[in-house]
C-alpha cells in the first residue's frame, strides 16, 4: 500500500485512524502482548462507521437506542479500546489503554462486556460476536415491534475475521440471520488473508461472498482502506431489507514491516519497527501521544450523538407511561410483582392436584404463567419445540412476517441459538430462553460459558436429562452434563423434581440479573413430590429437607430430579425396616452452597450414613455434600451413573444401571454395616 | 409422488428398496419409538449405492480397502441396520431388527460403531457423519499415497440430512473439505425439506447447493427416487478431483400418511397407516417378512465384493513384508517395540538434563521421537501450529498436492478438527492428534464426548491449560475444563506436571486402543520434578509418591501439571518448619482410580491432612481424592480456582487467585490446626 497517497488523500480521515493504529502499536508494545495486526487493518474501516454512521454519545454508552457495534475478532480488543478511549468514553481512559492487558485493567486481553459500558459483548473465542449479532438485531426488531420505532430504531454493526467464518457457529449465525430477515444488521468481513498459522488458503479456499448470499445476505465487496467506499458500502447497506456482509480487502498490521503477513496478527512489539511504522505513517508523535486536534475531532464524533440521544429521550417521554415503565423495567432486568403472586398460585394449584408429569411438561405450564407477564421473554427450541416444551401458545414465531413473535425457530443449530440467546441479554429489554437435549450441552458449550463469565441470565432449558430419555440411547443420554455446567463458575444448574419445584426453578431463573440457568428437565412422567404447599420458594436454598426421619434419624438421601421420587420410595422402605431416613431435595448445588453454613449443617447434620441419588456420573459435585465439606462427616454411597447409557426404554435403563429405590435401600444397610 | 409407477419402472430396484422401508416401519412399530420417515426416504438411494457402487463383502466387514458407508442423519438407523441386514451382515440379524431399540440389541436407537462391525461411526448428533467423514476420506489419501493404490483405493460415501447441513460443524467439513480437494468424499444430502418443528423453510432458506459450491464441492442435483438418476450422479462424482455433494431431493416418509410432514420425521406407529402404506407398496407380507427373491437379491449384493476383496489380498500379499507389517500393524493399533525404548531413552535424558520448558514445548520434542517411528500419525492444530506446538519437522502438510503429508492446518475449526480426527482413528490405520487451546475444548466437545462413547484413541493436545496462559485473560482461561473431560466416562485427562511426565503421557495416549486421551499442557516453563530417571512409566499408574515426607508424614500434598512444582516448593517450606510432607503427582485421576485398593491407599494413606493444588476449580475430581474415597480419611483443603480467570501476566495471575507455595503451606498449617 502506498501510504503516503492514502494520507493525501484524506488527511483528516488518515489522522484519525493512525490514532487507533499507533495506539494499538503503543499498547501491544508495552504491554508486551497482544494483536496488533488487526487493529490496524480495519482502523480505516472502523473509523469510518464511528464517524459517519454509529449512532452513539460516548458520554452515555448505555443508551438504550444507541447502535451496537460488536468486536467479533476479539483479539484485536485494541481497535475497540482506542476508539472509546478517543471518542471520550468515561471508563476507557488513557491510563487504561497504558494498562492494557495489566491485572485489574478495563483493557483486557480480549474485550469484556462487564468491565466497560460500551463494550457490548465479551468476545475473543472466535465466531462468538457474529453470532451474538444476531441475537442483538433480533432484540432490536422485536422491541421495534413492540414499542414502535421512535422509540428503538438501531442498526448493530459487527466486525468479523476469517476466524470467526471458518467457526461452524457463524454458518449457524449466517443461515438464520438470513431467513429472520434481520435487515438492520451489518457484518463488516476484515478480508485480510492472514490466519496465525499463515495465509487463509492453507486451510480455506471458501468464496465467502457466495456463501453469504446462499443464505440470503445482501453483499458488498470494498477496499477496506477507501474511506468513501466504505462510507457508501454502509449507506448501501442500510437500504436493503437482508442482512448485509460488506467484504472488506485490507491489510493486516498496515504499515509495519509485518504487513500481510501472519507475524502481524501477533504481538508487534519491536521498537524499531514500530518507529518505522510511525514514521510511514507520518506520525511524529510520542508513545501514547494523540495531537489535540486528532483527539478532539474524535471526541467531536464520540459527542456528534448527544442530539440524537435527546431527541430520543423526547421521544420516549411521549410513549405511554405504562410503556415506559415496561420498558424501564425489562431494561433494568426486573420482574413485575404479578410474577411471584402468580407462581405462588401455580405451586399451591399444583400441591392440591398432585399432578404426575415430566418436568419439561411442568415447564411449559410454568411458561404458560409466565410468559403473559414477562412480555420481554424470548422463547424458542433449537428444531425440538415439542419434545423441550419450549412454546406457549400465547407467543407467536418471529417471522419477517410477524415481528412481534416471541418464539423463534433457531432449527437445528444449538451452538448459534445459545449465542444468539446471549446477544439479546446483552442488549437489554429481553429476557432469552431456548431448549434442546441436555446431551446437546456439548453443541451449546461455547455459547453457555460466555453466558456465566458475561454475568447474563441467558436461560438454557436442557430436557430429556438423563438416561430416562430411554431409546435413543447413549448419544441422547447426558452422564457428564449435569458435572459440566456445574464445574462452571458463575452458573446456576436447576434440577427440579417436580412441577412446584420447576415453578420455583423458573421463578429463580428469571428474577436472577447476572447468572445464567441452566434447567435440568425430564422426559418421563414425575410424581409430584412436594404435595404440601409452602409460599417460600425452597429452591432459592438450593436444598433442603423433603421429608425427616420418622424415628432416629440413621440415614440420610440426597436426590436431584427424577431421583427425588426414587428416594422418598427407598425412605418408605428403610422407614418400614425400622430406619429413619431423612430425603433431602437439592435442585441446584450452586445455591445450597451460598447458604450460611448454619443451614447446610442443618440440612445435612453430621452422623448418619448419606446416600447421593442421580442419574449422573458422581464428578458432577456430590462429594463435597456426601463426603462432607468439613471432611470426616459421614459414611457415604452414590447411586448414578458411570458409565455412558445404553438405548432401551427407560424404566429398563434404571433397573440396568442400578438406579432404583432397592438398590438405595441395599447401599445405605450398607453402609450402616 | 405415483408409487404404482415406481413400482412397475424397476420392479427389482423397488422390491429391494420396500424391503428397507418396510423393515423400517415394522421395527419402529415393534419398538413403538425411533425415526421412520427417513430410512423411508432414502432407501432408493441406499440401494442404488450398495447394488452397484458400494465396494464391500457383507460377511467380511473390516476388510480395510472397503468403501466406507456413514450414516450422519444417524436418526434414521434402521435404513443402515435395514441394509447390514439385508445384504447379509454377519451381526445385524433379523432378531437383532426385530429388538430394535431394545436393552442388549446390536440395533441401538442410533447407530453405535461399537455394537456391529459394518456400522463405521456412531451418529445422531447431528453434523458428526459428515465431519467424520472429511477424516475417513483423509486417511484414505494419506494411505493411498503411503501404500500406494493396489492396496487403499475406496470412497467414502454420506447420507446427510437437512439437520447435518444446519449444524455448525457442517461448515467446518465442507470447508476443510473443499480445500484439501478430498475427491473420493461423496455426501447424499438428504433433501427433503422437513425437520422436527416443520418445514426447512421455518429456520433456513440457505441454498445448499450454492453453499456447497462456494466451498469448491462439486454438486449435481437429482430427483432421490429415481435409480437410475442416482447412479448416473455416483458415476458422475467418481470422475471429479473434488469431494461431491449430491443434491436427492426425497420425500420423507414415501408413501406413508405423514409423506412429507413432520409427523413422517418421527415414529410412525399407527398399525392401520402402516398397513395402508404396505398396500400402496405393493408388498402383501407380513411383519418382518422378506420374500426369498428380494433377501437373495439383496445377499448377492453383500456378496458382490467377495471377489474384490480376494483380488485385494492377492495384491497386498505382493508388497513387500516389511509394508504388511506396517499395515496390519498400524490397523491392530499397535505400536512398534522401538517406541517404548525411544520413550526411555528420552525419559533418562530429560531427567539428567532437566530442562525447564512449557509442557506444550516438552510435547513437541516428545512428537519429534514418536512420529519418526509411529508412520501412522497424523498431526494437526485449529490454526494454533505454533502455540500448540504440534508440528513437529519431518511430517510435511497434507494438501493435494503433498498426500503424504501428516501434519493439517485444520483452520479455526476446533470442531471440525475433532470430528476428522475420529474419523481417522475409526477409519484405522491411523493415529490422530490435534491440538488447540484447551478453553475451546468447548468447541470440540460435541465429538470429544463420541471419541469416549465410541471407544476411539483419538489425541486431544489442549495447551495453555489454565490461567498460565496469562493477558489473553478468561475467555482464553480454562478453569472448568479438566472436569468437564474428567466427567466424561472413557476419558484419560493427562496433565503432566514435567517433560518426563509429558513423555509417559504420550506414550500411553500412543498405545491406548480404545479410550481417547486428552492431554493438558502449559504456556508457561516448569521445571524438571521427575529428576530421578526410572524405566517404568509412573503416569500409567495416575498418580503416585513424588517426594516423601523427610520426618514424621503429617501433610500429602497432591497436584497436577504446572502446580507439581509449586507443591514441591510447599514442602521445602513445610519440611523446613518441621512439618513433613509428602508430595504426590497425578498427572490422571482415571488412571489412579483404576489401580488397585491398596497401592491408592499406600500412595494416600489415612491420617495426614491434605491439600490439592490445580490451577482449575475444586470439581474436577478433587474431593475423591482429598476427603477420601472410603470417608472420614483426612482434613483436607484445596488451593485452586472458583471463579474465572482474569487478563494478566501469568505469575501475577498466580499470586492473585493465591496459587502459591505459601498459600499452599497456609493452608497445611491452618489443617494442622
């Protein structure tokens, strides 16, 4: 590239965007790590969109009307951080971009949503934004329906990388971006060529641009360092009704002597190259240094929204007052006071009528309370709305056709569906929940982890949660997905064993502000267990005593799930042989152990024998309460799985494996010696 | 579509392909579950392929030059248990079809590579076959030009439906596919526009077609029902240089009352339906009942390869003898002698020149003794070559136009990576191994569980493997992921704490036949612990005594990986404040717990307190070991992660979430009381 004829060309444009590639260069180096190569390519890029297009107030970065820009190539987490710092966002200060990557810095390594307004998303694991993209356009229509477009009417703009292309989710981003129609979303393609292990053909001889439009994209082909045609690329792009993909030639790490190659896509941190890149540039600046005028033409853009944010706060005054308050109410992330009343009234509906149902049926009548309430709920099944109980009848398919639909068809496509999930919590106003088979945690795993370290309330509803899905066998049949979504941090895990329980699950569920659920659902029919009506939500302790011993308390049965009912049969037994047993029900493990260590003493007193009881492999946590946390509590036994399922109708599963109230009752006369 | 006139254009070619459909109908209904719409639609092209394409000899196979047959829509079973059946499969009988779905029967819900010979992968989650399937026909060209084309010259044909093409990991096949030109690939793509909630159409308008060319597959577009369209289509793809997608447009259910609706998807049990179907068939028998003519038909086809099969032992006996060895030898999954004496000598190296380095670093130089010796390796990384450190100097790329190339640049396809990967180690003959970084485990996960369920030895090379990994921050942090691969039954989780240990670990995952190992490794240099040289491998037993207590043992320290040294440096502390301890490396939890009961207590004996040291949260495993597998063992305590990690430099992230040797002897000392 010739630089001198692009700074010509467009001195003021060139400042601009060397000020995000010098700052890059500054911050890489210093910090000894980083990308640097990406920020420099697409600064040009980004520049323009910050300039002529984004609507935002940097002053204000959670405006709810603002467009969204989101950062899918992650690891150039430098473009985003320059362009907050110099469009004056509050939080990315200049100590900050000096301290990037350092401990306790707002500028990690790669951009996380919940350290700085203005970073929408937490991305870095490639194909993750595009995909969350989706979820952030869909949001945006919905609301558009909803509340009319005075009031939300945003593009969101996503930067993406080879990387992100080549993750099979962003296929499953691109296929259903295209059949939802989402119009108003536009993917900028950084087409530099470069992949860490070297050029892009080494792996790759995709036309992205005829993959792109195979699913319905309306696409562009630019240069991505002409400032005018990317400006008209945009324009463009807001014009038609598709989703747009605007393939962007660039260069990776422009300038330096690693152009185009894939050492730039590293850590350029030689100073020597870096001063000879400056000087290309024609950048005599110091480390760091922005010049007044550049820094200032840039807090004239980051201010250039402040109107049109007043102007929607005017706007949005003349909304109904009872919209207002929804609106306000679903952005803060609260629940109306109607929702608890209203579960109350279920469970106590339920404790009388003692119904025998599956839990992912209970589900879906717990939905059919709440979703008439929750006007913000976003359903939808990844192509298994019947078997996961996912859609109530009052919600309507989201459709070009339907905007104001609230259940989506993701198809078969776990991984985007829970990505997309993401993004609308993210955007604010929605509260996602989508369904498929426990087992297919595997395909929803990317997407499920940036949910807990996000600190979003994503809703993940898993049904057929065990070997009692039966004859689809072992590929069906999650072991070790109960272990992995509890092995991760920042995660809640409800297991229910009955409908008062699942009501109280999703009570949890969707009060919570920042920790995902995920909710542990059977196919086969349940026994209501908890046939004694409390108002309290007992779930909310995580575990707690179903049933007490009836004599001296010898023994004691934990049990999540469809296994609660095979312990109150195996407590009936043991109580018939003469020994007390106590049946403790723990729905979720996560908030049993936040309870003050009073409680859990209570629940699970040192002394007698304690049997664990679940359909899962006994990594999933069950030491630490059958063990005891303090160590040297008690003689303990499991009933579970170890092993992978087996296909065969599913009560012919438990009695194989050994789940059932007899072998209970064998382990704990065990165990009592 | 006018089933009368099918029936009477090939009455020969409709006999046999009713066979499948009925079969399919009786056994769904017997079963009262499973997946009958499907088997129904493709049995025309089933039976093309194996009457005139399909290369293989039904009583023999294994016979490793076959073609190779890979059900993905794995839903639909009974179409491959239909055709082993019926062309004479020694395993799949008819009392095998008659107890479909049934505790104990080879005719699992979906198809398990493990219960039959002649069912080459285990499907059913969606997308695996045809990302299997890019491995099977890699380790086709990779042998071909190894053994040359008298000895390993077949197709490896796929029948995908629109839940494959919709799944993620689609894209990622077609890609590494289209690029590395595999001609010998031909998918069926089952196109017959219904999913489980409806119509394709309700979540995809993608143009599969159009798709498949964007990735340089060649396609040809053919109406599914008609045989002589389909053979002409396989005839066409055999001519082509590139893989080929056959585009068969189908209709669900053929013939049935829920012909191309969703209902036909699922389990089509109505006996009335089934009858009427039956009629419109022209087929008058009963359940289960193959007239002679049609089962003759269908064995002189099973037998048709018997002749090929001969003509290829004539030819492979005509290589020379050290080749036969070779062969037969990598297809047994064996390991030559030399490879064991290698590893020694290396061991006793290391141990004299105790280097310090990255265990990532340690495994490379352990691949450069191992793939001189082991011919069947093959190498690759998601486009993390240089981080994973996998490439080791004598493998060469595998591109079309070096097929003898053992190392592949998969791309940024973590998954598609891991799906090829099994697909080799079930094609045989080939050992796999791939690497990336081991947060996106979550990525693979989907065919790393299946490597376990499926009893394959496929290599997981997972580097940066907790926060050592430093300013790349939590997205990029594995903190959760140990346990999520130590939950898994048939998992070997291996994280060497040394070079020594890295070797062991290595050697075992080589010459493990049936259980996938994952290999956890650092960014960041350890010293050598294992300075004492000993012949024996002492990770093969998953944990034993490092360093013992120099007086009185009051504490066991146990610890994996990068924190082996940190707890070495905790008993230098502990033992010089009188307190003794011993050390205890585990570098495989699995392992350990497969020894016998009185070598673990003799490593774990009762009575001194214990801490666990990993850099990784407490679940994994932990408490087993620290709170006593028989109980009311010891205090114990655990020095690791409960949250995720943060963007630091690696030792400051260490001191922050107090990973430390004195932390370690805090917490011995607080046990201690």
């Amino acid at each position: 590239m010739d630089l001198t004829a692009l700074r010509k060309a467009n001195p003021e444009h060139w400042a601009k965007a060397t000020a995000i590639r010098t700052l890059t260069l500054d911050a890489v180096a210093a910090a000894n790590s980083g990308h640097s190569g990406m920020p420099m390519g697409m600064a040009d890029v980004a520049t323009v969109l910050f300039e002529k297009h984004l609507k935002f107030d940097a002053a204000n970065p959670t405006w709810p009307d603002r467009d969204r820009f989101i950062l899918s190539a992650g690891h150039g987490s430098m473009l985003i951080y320059s362009l907050l710092y110099l469009t004056g966002n509050p939080h990315i200060t200049l100590d900050e971009i000096r301290n990037f990557r350092q401990l306790g810095a707002k500028t990690a390594g790669h951009p996380e949503n919940f350290l700085a307004e203005g970073i929408e998303t937490t991305t870095g694991p490639l194909g993750q934004g595009i995909a969350n993209a989706v979820g952030f356009a869909i949001a945006e229509e919905v609301q558009r329906a909803h509340y009319g477009k005075k009031v939300v009417d945003h593009y969101t703009y996503v930067i993406a990388g080879d990387g992100c292309l080549m993750e099979g989710v962003s296929q499953e981003a691109i296929g259903l971006a295209g059949r939802l129609e989402l119009g108003k979303l536009i993917v900028f393609w950084d087409d530099n060529n470069i992949t860490i292990d070297g050029t892009v053909d080494m792996a790759d001889r995709t036309d992205q641009v005829e993959r792109f439009r195979a699913s319905n994209w309306h696409v562009i082909e630019i240069d991505g360092h002409d400032p005018a045609a990317i400006d008209a690329a945009i324009i463009e792009a807001k014009t038609t009704d598709m989703p747009t993909m605007i393939a962007c030639e660039s260069h990776i790490a422009l300038g330096h002597a690693a152009q185009d190659t894939s050492k730039g896509h590293g850590a350029l941190t030689d100073q020597q190259q870096l001063e000879a890149a400056k000087e290309a540039y024609g950048w005599p600046h110091g480390a760091f240094e922005i010049p007044a005028d550049v820094k200032s033409a840039w807090e004239a853009i980051g201010a250039r929204g402040a109107d049109a944010r007043a102007a929607w706060e005017e706007r949005f005054a003349q909304i109904s007052e009872r919209k207002q308050g929804e609106f306000n109410r679903a952005y803060a992330g609260d629940t109306p006071k109607k929702l608890t009343s209203a579960i109350r009234a279920l469970k106590k509906q339920v404790s009388e009528d003692q119904p025998k149902l599956a839990t992912r049926a209970a589900s879906e009548k717990v939905l059919g309370v709440v979703n008439p309430i929750l006007t913000e709920t976003i359903g939808g099944s990844a192509d298994l709305s019947g078997s996961n109980n996912t859609k109530t009848a009052d919600l309507g398919v989201f459709l070009p056709e339907n905007r104001k639909g609230r259940y989506i068809h993701y198809g078969i496509r776990e991984h985007g569906m829970a990505s997309a999930m993401n993004g609308m919590a993210l955007h604010g106003g929605i509260r996602p929940y989508g369904g498929t088979f426990m087992a297919f945690t595997d395909y929803a795993r990317p997407a499920m982890r940036l949910a807990a370290l996000m600190k979003i309330p994503t809703v993940f509803v898993m049904t057929h949660d065990s070997i009692g899905l039966g004859e689809d066998g072992p590929t069906h049949q999650p072991v070790e997905h109960l272990a992995i979504s509890r092995a991760t941090p920042n995660t809640h895990v409800f297991r229910p064993a009955d409908m008062v329980e699942t009501a109280e699950a999703w009570e949890l569920a969707l009060t919570s502000k920042d920790t995902p659920a995920v909710l542990s659902l059977t196919r086969q029919g349940l026994p209501t267990v908890r046939s004694e009506h409390k108002t309290k939500n007992l779930t909310a302790q995580g575990a707690y005593v179903l049933a007490d011993a009836e004599g001296k308390r010898q023994a004691i049965l934990i049990a999540t799930g469809s296994e609660v009912s095979i312990a109150m049969e195996a407590k009936a037994k043991l109580e018939a042989e003469g020994i007390g047993t106590r049946v403790v029900s723990m729905p979720c493990m996560e908030l049993f152990a936040a309870q003050d260590e009073a409680y859990r003493k209570r629940v699970l007193p040192g002394g007698p024998v304690r049997v664990g009881i679940e359909a899962a492999v006994r990594l999933g946590g069950w030491d630490r309460w059958l063990l005891g946390e303090r160590g040297r509590e008690a003689k303990a036994g499991f009933i579970g799985m170890s092993s992978f399922g087996a296909s065969a109708p599913a009560g012919e599963l438990y009695e194989h494996f050994g789940i059932t109230a007899d072998a209970t009752v064998s382990k704990v006369k065990e165990l009592l010696g």
